[in-house]
C-alpha cells in the first residue's frame, strides 16, 4: 500500500523530470531513464514509455521520429501547452519546497 501511494506521488515528479529536460532539448526513452536513475527513480521501459505516450497524448509532448544507427528513434519535445503545464507545477513545486523547508520536523 505504501509502495502504491509513492509510486503515485512519484509519477508527478517524473513528468515534471520529463517536461523539464524536454524544454531543454529534445529527449528519448533510455536516455531519459539514465536521467532519472541519477535522480533515484529506478524505471525500466515497460514503465517509462506508457509515461511518454499519456503525455504525448494529452498534448504535453509532440513525438518526432529520427534514424540514427539505422533504427527508428523516438525524441520527445515539449509543447506549448506542455510549456504552460511545466512553469504551473515549477511554481507549486518551488511554494511547496518553501513550505516544506521552513517546517519544523
């Protein structure tokens, strides 16, 4: 039960992740699962793509297909409403963080 509900808090984050390096250049899935592993979030593929292709699907990515080294490459890019999405959750993410740090534990 524990395990669910953070790996639920969690998702949240790991868009903001994707959004935010998506922002930056464009990203595909196992380079962006390094990202992440550097950031302690353990993901394999069978969990990232399903990730990208909701947010692709609700207009936060826009999806471009490129060949290197002869296979198809997914890169991921984020859009405007993407954009929007992103600067809205870095402005609650920051109020939390104050909230959160100037707390006594």
């Amino acid at each position: 039960m524990k395990k669910q509900i953070i790996r639920k808090l969690f998702l949240g984050f790991i868009q903001i992740h994707i959004l935010y390096h998506a922002k930056k250049e464009p990203v595909f899935g196992a380079w962006m699962i390094e990202e992440l592993r550097t950031h302690g979030y353990e993901m394999s593929p069978g969990t990232l793509y399903p990730i990208l292709h909701n947010m692709e699907a609700k207009g936060l990515l826009k999806k471009e297909e490129q060949t290197v080294e002869g296979k198809i490459r997914k890169y991921y890019r984020i859009t405007d409403i993407g954009m929007e999405v992103f600067e809205e959750a870095k402005r609650k993410a920051f109020e939390l963080f104050l909230e959160i740090e100037d707390s006594d534990y």
